[in-house]
C-alpha cells in the first residue's frame, strides 16, 4: 500500500509495458504480442502473414530463451511463446532495457533459425 503498487502498475507502467511490447509486432518472428498488466507474451511464428508456427520439435521458443539468459533477460518459454513477469516495482527505463533485450534476442533467435534453414 504505501508504494501503492497497484495504481502504479494500473496507471503508469502496465500500459507502457503493452505499449513498447506493441512495438517488438514489427520484428520478422513476432506474429503477436500481448500483455495483461505487468505480464507480457511474444508468439514467435514462422510466417507471419499466416501466423504459422514453427514444427515443435525445432523448439524455437528454448533457442530464444538461450539467447534471453545468456543476455540478462528472463523470460520462459511456454512453446513458441515467451513470457515475461517482471516484478511490480520496474520503471520505464527498466520497461526500455527489457524491451531492447526482448529484441536482441529475438534477432538472435532469427539468425539461428536462418542459419539453420527454417526460414
């Protein structure tokens, strides 16, 4: 109550959040995004005209998650789709960096995936 945790997440960084994982739509594997408060999800898609997935056994979604570890990020991949659930008390500026890894490691996760003939 006292860092009234709840208007912060409701009012300032939970529709950040929504806003800057909006902007990671544009990368190549991203066939969506979305969040729900301080909860944010990547579904990562072969085509992204058809949202078609990758076959499972490639386990993109684990080579992105190597990629997010070996780089500082945690996020978990459930399939093909990565979760992140940072703690109530971020900020904005911390909101940029997970966003900029989010992205890096996506384009790591791309250059694999190209390397490997997948795409």
């Amino acid at each position: 109550r006292e860092l009234k945790l709840v208007e912060h997440v409701r009012d300032d960084v939970g529709p950040y959040l929504a806003s800057r994982f909006a902007e990671l739509r544009d990368h190549p594997l991203v066939g969506d995004t979305q969040t729900c408060g301080l909860m944010g999800a990547v579904q990562i898609v072969k085509d992204k005209a058809t949202r078609t997935y990758f076959p499972g056994d490639y386990e993109v979604g684990m080579i992105c998650r190597g990629h997010c570890f070996a780089n500082g990020l945690v996020m978990r991949a459930v399939g093909d789709r990565m979760i992140v659930a940072p703690p109530l008390v971020i900020t904005r500026a911390q909101i940029d960096e997970l966003v900029t890894l989010a992205r890096k490691c996506l384009d790591l996760t791309l250059a694999d995936v190209r390397e490997r003939g997948w795409m």
